[in-house]
C-alpha cells in the first residue's frame, strides 16, 4: 500500500509539472506566433514603414502639383509655365522650331 501511495504522489507532482510545462508552451507560441505576436509586430512595422514611405512621395508631388498650379493660377501667372503646358495641351510649335517625336509604339 506505501508504494501505490508513493506512486499516486509523484503522479500528482509529475502530472502538475506538466500541466505547467504545457501552459508555459502554449504561452510562448502565441507570444511568437500569434495575432499579436512577435511576427506579426515585426511584419507590421515593415508595413507601416512601406507605407509612409508611399505617403512621403506622394505629399512630395502633391506639393510639386500645387507649385504648378500655383504658378498657373490667375493671381500670379508665369508665362513660361503658360507656354509649357499650352505646348504640350495643344502640340503647339512655332514656325522657326524643329520638333522630334519619339516612336514609341512597340
């Protein structure tokens, strides 16, 4: 009877060892690889960093677009960004001007 009694404990002592051990696993797999793990916090930040990057290019040419609106708008006209943008609307060309155009179709 000593010996099962003695069996029975260390199945008690065992048995609580590796119900923690087991928690202890499953923690530091989900602390890893769950939704708010370790991967998912460094995939996030690669995104997060691609999109600023995006957005840092597209508010720099936003701001090159309002520079050329700027410069088109009635209150402060420049003639040459006038000349510019009617050359290229209209395929307009002077007289005394040679003109190139480029064969692109491939």
């Amino acid at each position: 009877m000593g010996v099962l009694l003695d069996l029975q404990a260390k199945f008690k002592n065992s048995l609580w060892l590796i119900v923690v051990f087991l928690i202890f696993i499953y923690f530091s797999f989900y602390t890893v690889n769950g939704e708010r793990g370790l991967l998912r916090y460094m995939y996030l930040s690669k995104e997060i960093k691609y999109a600023q990057s995006l957005a840092d290019k597209y508010s720099h040419e936003k701001k090159m677009l309002e520079q050329k609106v700027r410069l088109l708008s009635s209150n402060s006209l420049d003639l040459d960004m006038l000349e510019e943008r009617t050359r290229v609307v209209l395929n307009y060309a002077a007289d005394d001007e040679f003109v190139i155009l480029d064969d692109i179709s491939e």
